[in-house]
C-alpha cells in the first residue's frame, strides 16, 4: 500500500510520499531545511543566569529553613531551565548537521522528537486502493 507523510502546520497540511523509507527522510530533510531556513522555528535563547543560584553547600548554610527551601527551588528551577536551553542548542546544532550533510534520517529523527510542539506534528497514513 501506498503510505503518505503529512506535516500539520499552522498554515494547512502539507502532504509528501512516503512510500519508502528514504522517501520520507527526504521529505523530513526537506521540512527542517526550510524551517531552519525560516529562522524563527527554532529558536535558542539567551542561556539562564547563574548569577544568584546558590550551591547546595551553601543553601544547607544559610539559616533558615524557609530560606533554604526557597533557595532550592530557585537552584531546581535554574537547572531546569539550564538543561531546557542546553537541550535547544543540541537540537539546532543536530538539525544544521543533518541539512548540512543531507542526512534523512536523522532529520526524521529530531522531528519525530518534536511532535508535540505546536504546528510540528506529523503522521504517516496509509492510502486506500480503489
């Protein structure tokens, strides 16, 4: 059976063979190159500050438990957003990589792992024979 990729943007659906293994990477590779090339799908901000964040020796001195439970949830929340950032830069670097060097699959790949961002999302659909 005949399979197709349909890409669900904000602006309507757009719809590629998929038929083939290879055929779907191509198209994968061909939406994240105009993406990229698009300049504002993926976005990296600027990195969180660590200006404030205390260590966990240093919280475990401070001499309140109140501000200890604070300053942990500010040190928590900090390298949350740490790792969120981190995580943004590896994509993009992965992403320029794969349009770099034309590799399909893991332009599927990095895709595949955004399908819950919003207008990102994909599906593969079988078509029906007459």
């Amino acid at each position: 059976m005949n399979k197709i990729i349909i890409f669900k943007e904000k602006h309507g659906d757009r719809h590629f063979d998929a038929s083939t293994t290879k055929k779907v990477w191509a198209a994968c590779l061909k939406i994240l190159k105009e993406r990229l090339d698009d300049g504002y799908w993926y976005y990296v901000g600027t990195p969180p500050s660590a200006d404030d964040i205390l260590t966990e020796e240093q919280i475990t001195q401070l001499p309140t438990e109140n501000l200890q439970v604070e300053q942990s949830q500010k040190r928590k929340a900090y390298l949350r957003a740490q790792k969120s950032y981190e995580r943004e830069v590896k994509f993009l670097e992965d992403a320029k990589q794969a349009v770099e060097t034309g590799d399909g699959k893991i332009a599927y790949r990095l895709l595949l792992n955004r399908l819950d961002a919003e207008y990102e999302g994909f599906d593969i659909q079988e078509l029906e024979e007459a």
